[in-house]
C-alpha cells in the first residue's frame, strides 16, 4: 500500500484515534483521599477530574488532623475498572497526596451522607410527611405551622428516597453534603 | 544556626545551595528585588532571554542535556502566562525545571492589580507541583522542596510565585539539608517478584523486544549503561521512542530504529509481531501504539515506568514493574545472570531473520536529486560530517524533526532535545541556547523548519549576547510542511493556510543580529556550507533551501495499526516479496 491509495479526502482519518477503546462497565466507587492541608490541594484535586474527564458525583472535604495539617476528601465517582484504577493511580501520584483509599474495592465500609429536606404544607400532607420521618429516623431540626425542615443521614440511596417520599407532600429545598465513609472493622 | 536575610536574598541563596550555576530569565516589577540580589553576586550567571517562552524552553535544553534541573525566573503577569508553553512542554516530556514567578505583594492579590494573574491557578494543571508563598518564613523551604519534586520520582516542572512584598521581608534561612521534603519519596525500587515474571519473559522469548523511552534518559546515565549490557547480553532486538534516542546508540547491533508513526518499518513490524515486549521507561503514546485495538496483539507486555499512573493506562499490561529504571534494570539483570543468562537461542535466530527482511525493506529509501536538496539528504551530509565531535541535536516540530530522528544517529543519552509530548514549534531555537550555556565548547546544533523558528526567533539576540555559537540548520520547504503533509494525504490537497508566505530573507535576518548567514540550495554545494557552518565560531543561520513537497515515511495514519504502514514509493519498491505479519 502506498500513500496514494488513501482515499482522498476521507474522513475516516483523523489526527487522533476517535474510538474509545474501552467498553466494560461503569460503576460507583467512594475514594477516600488524604491530603497534606495547603492552599490550591483541592484544586489540584478537583482539577485533575476536569482535566482528564473523570465524574465528580459527590465530594466532600474538612481538616481532619489539625496538627497534623491533614485534609480527607471522599469522592464518589463513576467508571469502568479500569478509569477507577487510574484515578487511583493518578491521584497517588499528586505531591500533596498522602494516602488514597478505594472503600468500594478494599472491603466493607460505612458510607454516610447529612441532608436537611424542607418541607411545606398542611393537614394530611404535613402528618404524612412526619409519619414517614419517623420511619426514616429524620429529625425535626425547625418547625413552622406550614413547614418542617428534617435532618436525616443515610446512604445517599435512603436520601434519595426519602426525598421522593417528600417530592409530593410538599418538597421545596434540600441541602446534601455529599459521602464521607469510613473502612469497617479496626 | 540560623541566617536572617530578605526573601530576595533567600531566593539566590538557595539557588546557589541546591547547585543552580545558571538562571534564564527576564525582569519586571514583581521580580526586581530578586533581580537586585542577582546584581550583586557572581556564582550564578543571569542569561537574559527576549521571550519569558524562550526562558522555559531554554531552562529545557539545560535540563534535557545535563540531567540537572534547569531554572527560569519571570516577572508576574504577562511574565508567567508567557512561561506556559514552556511549563507544559517540560510536564509532557518529564523534563526537571523549576519556574520563579514574581507575584504582586500579598496584600493586593486578588484586587486586579496591575501585572497581576492567578499563576498558581492558571499552571497548576502544567506543573507537577506549584506553590505561592505568602511568609518569607517558608519561602527558602519551598525553593528546596521545589527541587526536590522537580527531581524525584517522574522528573517534571515546578513554580513557585513569589509576591513581591515577601521579597523584601525577612526571615530565619532555612538550609537545604533542614528543609521538608519528607513525604515525597515516590518509590524507586521494582518489586522482586514481578522482576522475577520478567526474567522468565526474557528467557522464554522467542520474539522479543525491548521498547525504551525517554524515562531511560531521566534515570541517567547508568540507566543507559545497564540496558546497553542488557541487550548486548540478551541479544534482543532494541527499538525506542523519539524521546529516548541515544539511550542505545544507532550504531548498535542491537538497533532496529525509532518507532512510532514516523518510526522505522522493520521497528514497528517488531514490535506488532513480538511475543514479549519489554517497555522500559515509555508510556504507550498514541503516536506510539496507533489503534488500541491491533497494538501488538500476540505478545506479553513488562513496564518499567516509575510512575504508576502510566501503567496499564492506555495498554493492559501482563508484567507491570513500578521503579527506577536504573535500579529496576540492575535488579533484572542480576537474577537473570544468578539463573544462568539464559535466553531462546533457536528462536531468536529465527525472529533476527525475520527483522532483517523487514530491514531490507529500506523504509527510509528516497529519491535523491542532483538539482535539489532532499531534506532527508541534508540531514544524511549533517550527519557524516559531523559525526563523532561533541555534538547536540535540538529540533523544532514538524516533518525536518522527524527527518532528523530518522537520519541522525544518537550514540549517548542527553545528546537529542526534541519536543516529544507537545510538540512545542518554538522550542528548538531557545532550547538550543540553554544546551550551549551547559556545554558551551560544543556543537550545538538546532535543526529547524522554517516555520517553527520565526516563533522564536528573537532568541538569536540572547545567543549573540551570551556568545553562545548555536547553529540554526532551517530545513527551509517554504511550507507548514508537516501540516501540508496531513493535507495532501488526508484533507484532498486543500491546501488551507500551510503555506509560509513573506518568509525573511535568513541572511539578512542573521546580518542583522550580527551573526552569520549561510545560504544553500544546491547539492553540490551542500558539504562546503555545512563546514563552514561548523567552522564558524558564533551563531549561524543557515538556510538550507528544501524540496518543498517532500513526504515524510514510513507514516502510521492515526488510529491505524502497526502493520498498515505507509511506505514511499521508493521503499515500495523494495517490498516485493517482504511479507507483513
Ligand atoms: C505552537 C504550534 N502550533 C502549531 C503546531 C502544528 N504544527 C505541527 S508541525 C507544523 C508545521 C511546521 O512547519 P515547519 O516548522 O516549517 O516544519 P516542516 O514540517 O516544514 O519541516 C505545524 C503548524 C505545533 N506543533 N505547534
Ligand atoms: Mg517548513
């Protein structure tokens, strides 16, 4: 074959490959990431997402050591085995990186997430509503004759469900602060 | 025992303790009570660049040629913006710098104030690692800790923003010895047992090779000297990216030439029809592999990477090693050796017979003229007649530099600075300079296109400033070749903007920076210009007037695969028979 038996102006060439050479599937995975605390860390961090086109579904982030400077960032993110192991790998790399954890992969963990769910209405509505709290093990952390706004932590699948029990009695804000979770056993 | 100072003053003191003999830079209010303290010393020369672009690249060809960290200081704003070409070309090719950035004093940041630009913002995804150091406390500590990423684990750039006001305060010196750098300590040791899977690969191979990249290069020059005794021991077949020529020389038995989608046909065949791949220090590029799905479909892959990130990052490998290449090499070789040095003798006669008929292919076969200059025969003469000195090959981007991987022989590391990863037009000139500085008795040599110089060719004022006899070798095709190339063969002829129009006249230009003009474009009179070039003592531009329609072979179209190589007509003409795997 010689150049000249490329067709010309055929658009099946390009200056890059535009098949995506991978087609396993994508799961959830919480990562646990502990970081030096300094200026511009998370940043880099939530950078290094943008930049190389991984999913961010929730993050969190606090000073977890005072003295010791340390942050914890747990993030839920999405991919195949392979996006998940190159996240990894590439978040261990990061100079301010001290430790990164997979509490998907490395065994059982504890996953929780904080939400405040506001609710307005009246009669029936504003019973069921606290009915179903209950069940929920919500708490009532303010309350007016027509609105509560509840306080429960959970998996962010009970959260989400919790939030569509309240869609129709009268759901008007809710505040979630994403995962923090934590490896089970000592 | 502590040494107060200013930040300034704390600056060129940790520069001189961490071994810094030369800065490329350029001034402005942000960075001029460092400027001040550069004034009155006179361990570490300044070399005053025309382009902050031109600083990066040249701190570059420092780095690239010496091993040692090259550094570059610029002033806030525009200062730093201009560096992030050079940031991001040193990030791409594991290249150790370390970038000084004035920043405006800490009390207006954030304010719009004048000359000011979020630097650690904008380069953080182009550095390896940056800081700005609001404390002078901590500013000495940061410059040490900065040279020590740069030059740990995958070497790469570095910046540290420094507001002016922490210039002028004072505060305690911290020494580099003090300094914490504790927690970086990537891993340089390969593990035993996956170094043990390797020796198996290595003794049961039948078609093997070895596939190195520029991470040989960065392990330094033992590194080199280890896989030199390997092949030669082994008696594999050795091929290697752009960005490590020279770790093997070209003159090796061993050598079957660069790979790639301008690489060697016979090093791609070897490498889309070998059993064990031994990746030592590249990462599986996709100049490199072409189509995912066909690289190398038949063989067992070993990674040598320090990084882990590279590994299994774009090939599955069977055989991941996470190290220094020096140190992971060592390993290899002495179980190899405890077990008896044993390799498939049989097979590997048979797999060397098979690459010589690849090799007879003569890939990189062109159609000389007696009337016109081939590029690929400029680079021929270049390279016999300049074979054997102290020399060092630059090159800017485009179809000359890969003429030039293909036609110029490497026999040691450091000895070649190309733009790999970005691909950088612009780089050659500036790099060339800053390996000059380095090396300043030897034959620093920047081979060019036309194009990619004008980009940066207000640096020939540096190189006559600082005596630095850099000579440009402009492969001179009047066109955005490369890109032409891509035209003619993929965008039917259209011909959009790859045209170089209102091109100066390169012997003036040289004239007028007081340096020297060579003009050339006939065969005939090719080596005597090419002498003169070498002879003369200063810088030169020379203007090596090419065939402007020349196409560069072998090509591997993107996203095709190895064994679907484009050929010239004139290698063409030696396949008839050859068989592709
Ligand atoms: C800064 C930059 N802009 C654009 C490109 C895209 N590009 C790659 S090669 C090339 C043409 C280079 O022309 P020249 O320097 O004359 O080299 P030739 O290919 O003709 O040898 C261009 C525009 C690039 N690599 N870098
Ligand atoms: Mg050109």
């Amino acid at each position: 074959m010689s150049a000249l038996n490329i067709k010309k102006g055929s658009t099946s060439h390009s200056a890059y490959d535009l098949r995506s050479a991978n087609s396993e599937v994508e799961a959830s995975h919480t990562l646990a990431v502990i970081v030096e605390n300094e200026p511009g860390v998370l940043a880099r961090v939530i950078g290094l997402f943008s930049g190389r086109g991984y999913n961010i579904d929730s993050l969190t982030v606090a000073e977890v050591d005072h003295t010791g400077h340390r942050s914890r960032i747990t993030i839920v993110t999405r991919g195949t085995p392979a996006v998940i192991d190159q996240i990894e790998a590439q978040l261990k790399r990061m100079v301010p990186v001290h430790e990164v954890q997979d509490l998907t992969a490395e065994g059982p963990s504890v996953q929780r997430e904080l939400a405040l769910v506001k609710v307005k209405g009246k009669g029936d509505h504003r019973i069921e509503a606290l009915r179903l709290a209950e069940i929920f093990r919500a708490n009532v952390v303010d309350s007016t004759l027509e609105s509560f706004v509840f306080e429960m932590t959970g998996t962010p699948e009970k959260i989400d469900a919790f939030a569509d029990l309240m869609r129709p009695l009268g759901l008007v804000e809710i505040a979630r602060t994403g995962v923090a979770g934590l490896k089970r056993g000592a | 025992m502590s040494k107060q100072m200013t930040g300034a003053k704390m600056v060129v003191q940790a520069l001189k303790d961490q071994g810094v003999e030369v800065v490329f830079g350029y001034p402005g209010g942000a960075v001029l009570p460092i400027y001040d303290e550069l004034f009155l010393q006179n361990d570490i020369r300044h070399i005053l660049v025309r382009h902050e672009q031109g600083a990066v690249h040249m701190a570059e060809g420092y780095a690239r040629s010496t091993g040692k960290p090259g550094v570059a200081l610029v002033t806030s704003g525009p200062g730093a913006t201009n560096a992030v070409t050079g940031l991001t070309d040193a990030l791409m090719d594991s290249i150790p710098i370390v970038v000084l950035t004035g920043q405006v004093p800490t009390f207006m940041i954030g304010t719009d104030g004048f000359q000011e630009a979020d630097t650690v913002g904008i380069t953080r995804p182009c550095t390896k690692m940056n800081w700005l150091v609001k404390d002078t406390a901590k500013l000495s500590d940061t410059i040490h800790q900065a040279f020590h990423v740069a030059t740990h684990g995958r070497p790469g750039p570095v910046l540290i923003d420094i507001p002016k006001d922490v210039q002028f305060a004072t505060a305690d010196y911290v020494p580099a010895e003090k300094a914490k750098i504790s927690h970086y300590q990537p891993r340089t040791e390969g593990d035993r047992d996956q170094i043990a899977r390797l020796v198996e690969l290595i003794e049961s191979a039948e078609r093997p090779v070895f596939y190195t990249g520029g991470g040989v290069i960065n392990s330094g020059p033992r590194a080199s000297q280890l896989l030199r005794e390997l092949v030669a021991e082994t008696n594999f077949p050795i091929t290697s990216t752009l960005m490590g020529l020279g770790s093997y020389p070209a003159s090796g038995k061993n050598w079957i030439g660069m790979l790639g989608m301008h690489g060697l046909y016979e090093a791609n065949l070897a490498m889309h029809g070998c059993d064990v791949m031994i990746n030592i220090g590249a990462r599986f590029d996709d100049r490199i592999t072409g189509r995912i799905k066909d690289f190398s479909p038949r063989s067992k892959k070993a990674h040598i990477d320090i990084d882990p990130s590279s590994i299994n990052k774009v090939i599955r490998v069977d055989v991941p090693i996470v190290g220094d290449v020096t140190k992971v090499l060592e390993e290899v070789l002495r179980q190899w050796r405890a077990r008896g040095s044993k390799t498939d003798q049989r097979g590997l006669s048979q797999w060397w017979k098979q690459i010589d008929e690849w090799r007879a292919v003569k890939c990189l076969a062109y159609k000389n003229s007696t009337t016109t200059i081939k590029p690929q025969y400029a680079l021929e003469r270049l390279e016999a007649l300049t074979k054997g000195m102290d020399r060092y090959i630059c090159t800017e981007v485009g179809q000359h530099q890969m003429w030039a991987a293909q036609f110029l022989g490497f026999e040691d590391p450091n000895r070649w600075m190309t733009s790999g990863g970005l691909g950088t037009m612009g780089y050659g000139l500036p790099a060339s300079i800053g390996v000059q500085i380095a090396h300043p008795d030897a034959l620093v040599i920047n081979v060019a296109g036309e194009a990619s110089w004008l980009m940066n060719m207000q640096e020939m004022g540096t190189a006559m400033q600082f005596r630095a006899p850099v000579k440009q070798f402009i492969l001179n095709n009047e066109r955005l070749g490369m890109v032409r190339q891509w035209q003619e063969l993929l965008h039917g002829e259209r011909y959009s903007s790859s045209w170089s129009e209102s091109l100066p006249d390169f012997v003036k230009l040289a004239e007028a920076f007081g340096c020297k003009g060579i003009k050339c474009d006939d065969p005939k009179d090719l080596d005597d210009a090419i002498m003169e070039m070498i002879r003369y003592d200063g810088p030169v531009i020379f203007d090596c007037l090419v065939e402007k329609h020349e196409n560069c072979f072998p090509m591997i179209p993107s996203g095709k695969p190895h064994n679907e190589m484009l050929l010239s007509a004139d290698a063409e003409a030696f396949r008839s028979g050859a068989v592709l795997v």
